[in-house]
C-alpha cells in the first residue's frame, strides 16, 4: 500500500455551456473535478487550498473513514469549514472497500460542480469472468445557468421549491438535445465485442435519474462500492448520492455513423412541481476496422427519438421499484454479507416534506400561502455553528447538539392517508441527533410520509455502509414487515432510495467512533431540514476509539 498524494485547489473558473457562460466552482478549473484514483488499503491525502472567497469543505463520499472522522468533511458536523485563503490537508486509509465512489464540496450547494470520482482499485481480482478492455467513469450532473447558491437563497425566502436546473449532463457535457450543446457530447469510442466497465456516479443536486444505452445492456455488478451478483437491464435508476457500475459489452452491429445514443433522463413519481424534464444524450463510437473512431454525429443528422428506446419513461415507477428490489449483495465466502441477525435497536423515521406558516410581512410560495421545510420524526435539522465532532470529542457545549433525536414518528401519523396536513405541521427546528454506543446493531426505518410526494428520497449516512433489508409501500408495520427482510443477501449501501408513499429498512452495526451524519441526498430536503446525526461512541479498545484531531483542523 502506498500514500497517494493530491493538490485541490477550490477556484472559480469561466465555463460555458447552452451558450451562457458563468464563472463555476470548481477544483483546479476542472469541471467535473479530478479524477482520485487509489488502491484498496492506500493513505490518502488531499491537500485543499480555498482560493475563493466564501467557505468550502470537501466529502468522500463512501469512504467510510475508520476511526478518523475529522476527514469526512460534512460542515458544522464532522469540521468547521476551510476559510477563504486556508488549506486543510484531509488524511485517512481506505480500508476493506473497493469500487466506484465520489467527492464533493459538503456546504451550501457547492456540490453542483465541485465533484469528481474516487476510484479504489480491489486487491483481489474482479469477481466477475469478463476481461475489461477499460473503465470508464461516467459522472451524471445537472447544468445551472444561474448560480446555485442564489438558487439556495431564493428558495429559502420564498418558501418555495427552488428552481430547477437547465440541463443534465454526462461528464460536464449536455449533450445535442440542448441549444448550442452538439459539441458539447460525450463520446465513448468503443471497440466491437469488448466489454467496458463504467463506473456511474449520480452527482446531480436535486434529480433522481434512469439511464440507458440504446441497443445494449447493462449488467449491474457494483454499487456504492460493494459488489452485487450480476443483475441484466435495459436501464438503470440512480438516486443522487449513488455509484453503481455497469458492464457494457460493445456486442452490437453498428451503421454507418458507428453511433448508439446513451441517455439520461429524470425519474419523479408524480410531476407536482416543475422539474427538469430534459434528456442529457451521449454517444458510444464503435471504431472502424481500422480502429479510427467514425466522425461524431450533428444533431440533425442523427435521429436520435429512434436510438433512446431503452430509456424509462420519468414516471416509471415500476422499473425503478423493480431495479431497486432486484439487487443483491454478491454474498460469497471472499465477500461475505455481514448483515446483523439481530437488532439492539431500532429507529423508525418518517421522511418529508413538512409545511411552516409564513413569517409575518413575508410571503410564501410554498403551497397553501405556507413556506416548505423537511424533517425527521418532525424535527428539522439546524446545522449547528460549530461542528458537532468537535464538541462531542472535547465535551463541549458549544455546538448546542442534543442527544434527544426522537426515535418514534408523530403518534397516530397514516402515511397513506389523504391528508396529512394537521400531522405534518408541528416541526421542532434543532440539532437532535442520536448516540449509540459502540457495536450496536442498529435497524433504521425511512418512512416517506408521502406529504407531497413527488420523489424517493434518497437517505445517505456517513461512516458506515448498511444493509437494505428491505422495502415497500404505504406504511412500515414492525409487527409484520421484519418476518419478510432479506437477512442472506440485501444490497450494501451508503445511499437508499426510500420510495415515495412507502418504507426502507437498513441494518448495520454502528462500529466506526465518531459523529456521522444522516441526511437526504436531494439538496433542496437537506437545506429544508432533512437530516440529523449519530454518535458511536468509543469501544472499550484502543482500536475502536477516534483518533485525535488533525494539527491544522479548521476552527469555527
Ligand atoms: Cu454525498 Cu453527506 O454526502
């Protein structure tokens, strides 16, 4: 194992994309960002310079940052930011993981375009038998033409949902379905009968996606950086948060252009706000005989209606639940499937959307001249002014957390009920988070409390992987639904899509010391609320205590 050193400097850059350029957050002007590509059990670290002039942070996203939480990255949990002018060096091991995971900024809506893949190479070989001729990492984003973090401020006056983005893209670039976007397509070349390992990353702020390759199939054999028995489909749905890799055999018979559309397309389960209904396109290029790549298609020669056929339609929920449900964790004696048998406690959560009455001399927009925020259990997350892990390690009480999260839903809450208002509307604004002791084998149930619903909501922890035992609609019945979990081979996640009007259990033994937090994957619900935190506190061992901060850690 080697120590892999990199060089992040958090800049402005000028880009253009649908004909309007804009000055866009990046990390060394790159956009997406750079590429971290390590080996399972290599140090890492990620020297970050903040070379504008508000806050940053940086996340790993899925590294799950064994005993050294100061790294992880989340503000006003895990660290205060990195100051405009400051640098903080992030260090930490990756330990037992491999696959496809990302990065992104961790405050406000930076994440937008400051984002990147991190790619752990196994140790161990594949799993799977088919030779990889290359991999390919493939980030899902949306384009803003205005600035995300006006976008932010807007919603949070109004009270109402923010805007929506003007375009998504695949690896930074629209694709021809957009004004002034033909060159701004991405292209595969591909070389016929071999197989491309692509490694998916849906690093959009507020848009759940399906995406599929025209003609081809897709074999699903990782996701979030575990690996899954080998699932065929025509398409994939990935919420923001996840990573999920692809097999793609190039077994198709091309025409003349050498040209199949690959497309990405949003997914809501009900179209009640305005979302972006547009369709990101890329290509993939069979080379010639000669191995040149063919000339890339203009929009108007291409039909492209025709090459998108494998793509969902935004309201196929069926697909989605299907997809979802059809993952399995590999569960092999080399990768075993550590799911806890037996639970010392378990949480049930409801998740959603929650309304306000108007502060006085505003107005709202919201719904019902009301302004929205989100919740769990109706306690809507307040980032403290100073990081939790901090006050936690130094017994501080600065940071005003409270160890109280309520563990049970509002008494006598019907998630299918038609009108869920009265329930919904008693928010508690805090900082209630939980503490667990170290070892515990914990069961989370998401409840979507299915107020508004027009999408999953895609609940993320830091710190640790879990297990999603299972999953289903309208409301979560503990003296039922536990008999049908899935404890031989749930998928291992660090993102789950908790379905609009239903439930998603997870279980996983809370083992990693520190303050990790729990939050919606859709930016908009995280800024609104939707989120809190755990403790694990120290093990009896020396080896399952945090360690002590870094020297040049951030202060608030
Ligand atoms: Cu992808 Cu809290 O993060």
């Amino acid at each position: 194992a080697a120590t892999r050193r990199f060089r992040f400097n958090v800049e402005w850059k000028s880009v253009t994309r649908l004909c309007h350029t804009k000055p866009l957050l990046t990390v060394n002007g790159q956009y997406p960002g750079p590429t971290i590509a390590v080996h399972e059990g290599d140090s890492v670290e990620i020297k970050v310079t903040n070379s504008i002039s508000s806050n940053t942070t940086l996340h790993w996203h899925g590294i799950r940052q064994l005993r050294t939480g100061w790294a992880d990255g989340p503000a006003y949990i895990t660290q205060c930011p990195i100051r405009a002018g400051q640098t903080y060096t992030y260090r930490f091991q990756v330990i037992d993981q491999r696959g496809t995971l990302w990065w992104h900024s961790h405050i406000f809506w930076q994440r937008a375009s400051v984002n990147g893949a991190l790619i752990i190479y196994p140790r161990m070989p594949y799993p799977f038998k088919q030779p990889i001729h290359a991999e390919v990492p493939i980030i899902f984003g949306e384009w803003w033409n205005s600035d995300v973090d006006e976008v932010e401020k807007e919603m949070m006056l109004s009270g109402a949902g923010p805007n929506v983005s003007d375009a998504f893209t695949i690896n930074g670039l629209p694709g021809p379905l957009y004004a002034c976007s033909a060159k701004d397509t991405f292209i595969q070349p591909v070389s016929r009968g071999k197989t491309y390992l692509l490694r998916i990353i849906n690093a959009g702020l507020n848009n759940e996606m399906f995406f599929a390759v025209a003609n081809h199939t897709l074999t699903v054999v990782e996701v979030d950086a575990t690996y899954t028995k080998p699932y065929a489909t025509r398409a994939i749905m990935i919420t923001p948060g996840q990573t999920t890799s692809v097999l793609l055999t190039a077994d198709q018979i091309p025409d003349s252009s050498g040209m199949f559309a690959m497309s990405l397309g949003p997914y809501v389960t009900a179209p009640i706000f305005p979302f972006d209904n547009s369709t990101a396109v890329g290509f993939l290029n069979y080379k010639n005989k000669r191995g040149e790549k063919m000339s890339p298609p203009l929009s108007s020669t291409v039909p492209l209606g025709a090459l998108l056929h494998n793509l969902p339609d935004v309201l196929d929920t069926q697909f989605a639940t299907r997809f979802c449900t059809s993952l399995r964790s590999l569960a092999t004696s080399k990768y075993p499937c550590n799911v806890p048998q037996t639970i010392d406690r378990r949480v049930v959560s409801t998740v959603g959307l929650q309304l306000q009455d108007c502060p006085a001399n505003r107005t709202c927009t919201g719904y019902d001249g009301k302004r929205f925020f989100s919740s769990m259990n109706n306690q809507s997350f307040i980032r403290p002014s100073t990081a939790i892990l901090q006050s936690y390690y130094y017994n501080r009480k600065e940071s005003g957390y409270t160890t109280d999260f309520s563990e049970k839903p509002p008494a006598d809450f019907d998630f299918t009920g038609v009108d869920p208002f009265k329930e919904n509307m008693n928010t508690v604004f805090g900082s209630k988070i939980l503490s667990v002791p170290h070892g515990t084998n914990l069961e989370m149930v998401f409840q979507n409390t299915n107020f508004l619903h027009v999408e999953n909501h895609p609940i993320h922890l830091h710190g640790h992987n879990f297990f999603v035992v299972g999953q289903g609609f309208g409301n979560f019945d503990a003296k039922k639904h536990p008999k049908a979990y899935n404890l031989v081979d749930p998928p291992e996640r660090n993102t789950v899509a908790v379905p609009s009007g239903g439930w998603a259990a997870i279980r996983f033994k809370a083992d990693n010391p520190g303050a990790w937090f729990i939050h919606c994957h859709l930016e908009e619900h995280t800024t609104w609320g939707l989120a809190t935190a755990f403790i694990v506190q120290n093990g009896p061992l020396p080896s399952q205590s945090l360690l002590p901060p870094p020297r040049d850690l951030p202060k608030c």
